[in-house]
C-alpha cells in the first residue's frame, strides 16, 4: 500500500498485529516462491487499496496457518505475510 494513501495508518497498524502473531523469520524461504497469497507491507502489491484490507482481512482469518518473513531491498526491509500452498 502507499505510504501516501489516506488509510495508510489502519493497514500499517493491522498488519504490524498481524505480524507479531506470526513466526516472521529472516532469508531465504522455498515457500514463498509458491504461495497463493502474500501481502507486502511497504512493497507493490500490485493491488487497489480495497483489495490490499480484503486480502488483509482474509490473512488475520487464517493467522493460524499464516507465515512471514522480512525480505530485504535496496532501500529497506519488507515484511511479507503469506499463506503457503498447502495451507489454501
């Protein structure tokens, strides 16, 4: 989601408690490459801002199957939650 955007503290705010139920791990992870759904905190989702709270509010359903790992950028470190395929 952008920075920018007006909901911005909401989703950040979701998403961080989300994160801090979930084992987020540092590196590399297999799962990831073919996981059915992922959300990015800061980076592209590639998604409207209405689609980034749906996809938000089906991950904190699923908190129990839920993954997260902290990928790094050029600029930053990004947390990415994902469900992994065999969980969906």
């Amino acid at each position: 989601m952008n920075i920018e955007d007006p909901r911005w503290d909401e989703y950040e705010s979701r998403f961080r408690a989300l994160s801090e139920t979930v084992g987020i791990t540092k590196g590399p992870q297999s799962e990831l490459a073919s996981a059915e759904m992922m959300l990015f905190l800061y980076g592209e989702n590639g998604l409207l801002p209405e689609q980034e709270f749906e996809l938000l509010t089906t991950l904190e359903s699923r908190a129990a199957d839920l993954k997260g790992t902290v990928m790094l950028t050029a600029y930053w470190e990004d947390i990415v939650l994902y469900l992994p395929t065999a969980a969906v």
